[in-house]
C-alpha cells in the first residue's frame, strides 16, 4: 500500500458538514461531558460519605472525642480495678503468711 494514497478522499466531508453548525455542537458536547463528570464526582463524594457513615466532618470530630473520652474512663476505672486487686492481694498474702507464723 502506498503512503501517499489518502483512504478519506472518496469521502464527501464537505456534503457531510455542510449544514451542521460545528461550534454549537462542539459546546453542546463538551457541556455534556462537563455535567457527566460532575454528576460521577457527586456519586463519587455521595459514596464515600455512606461508606464512612455520612455525616460532616464536625461530626466525625465530635464523635471521636466521645470516644476517647469513654476510653480514657474505661482505663480509669480499669486502673482502679488494678490497684484494688493488688491492695487485695496483698492483704491476702498478709493473711495468709500471718496463719503460717501463727501455726508455727
């Protein structure tokens, strides 16, 4: 095949574009792809916000001090415990090495 040889000259372009208005078309479309973008952008940001559980961001925040602050309680309490288990256990061993001298 030649290089030289063009395959689009049998093709009538100017009959093809003679009526259409190429300007109005190109806008139109380029105004369609704007809006299917953003329409996919919206469904985008929608998606994410259900998968994250919806809801502002001051929310979120929010949401995340109560959080940390039922932690910090629970380790609180937790700690609490931990002090009272070792005040018991040591009453006990106390107790217990007292049975042991009292035996003796």
């Amino acid at each position: 095949m030649d290089p030289q040889i063009n395959v689009y000259a049998n093709v009538p372009w100017h009959d093809l574009l003679n009526g259409l208005p190429i300007v109005p078309l190109v806008a139109i479309s380029l105004a369609f792809v704007l809006l299917f973008s953003m329409a996919m952008g919206g469904l985008a940001v929608a998606f994410v916000k259900a998968v994250r559980g919806g809801g502002s961001t001051r929310k979120l925040r929010q949401m995340e001090v109560q959080e940390a602050k039922a932690f910090h309680d629970l380790q609180r309490g937790f700690r609490r415990m931990m002090e009272r288990l070792e005040s018991l256990e040591t009453i006990y061993m106390g107790r217990s090495q007292g049975e042991l001298a009292d035996r003796e």
